[in-house]
C-alpha cells in the first residue's frame, strides 16, 4: 500500500514482501493497525470510533489497532498523541 502526505514520511518502505510479492516476509502491519494509523493521521481516535450494530458498539480497528509509529513524520497535527 502506498501512503503520501498526511505526515507520513515520504519515500519510507515498511516491510517486505515475498517475491512474487503475494505475502508478507518481514515486517507486516495487521490490517487494524493500518486503520488505527490513518484514522489518526486523519485526527480521529480510532479508540472512541464506534458503530451500533445488534444491540452493541463495535469498533472499525475491534479491540485491536495500534497506531504505526515508524511511518510518522515528527511534525503534523497529531504528533504527540498515540
């Protein structure tokens, strides 16, 4: 996936793939935490983001999400919270 502005940093490669590029081989960011991130690039705590869905709250990044640290920039509007 291919991420610009926003305060990522530019030109930054997290991980690897194999090489017919179908698999992770090192390195790989769960698919809650690349939500988390973005939902906190875009100013949003992915944390208090919920939907009612039978009865209760469900959340987008589920119990799970962390934001990736090592795609931020250190400056952008959300750089001191996690």
């Amino acid at each position: 996936m291919w991420l610009a502005g926003g305060g990522i940093k530019p030109g930054f490669t997290l991980g690897v793939t194999d090489d017919p590029g179908f698999g992770v081989a090192e390195g790989g960011v769960h698919v809650h935490d690349l939500q988390a991130t973005i939902l906190h690039r875009l100013g949003i705590d992915h944390r208090k983001l919920t939907f009612r869905s039978r009865g209760r709250d469900f959340r987008l990044t589920d119990v799970h999400g962390n934001v990736v640290k090592e795609i931020r920039t250190r400056g952008g509007p959300q750089a001191d919270a996690s």
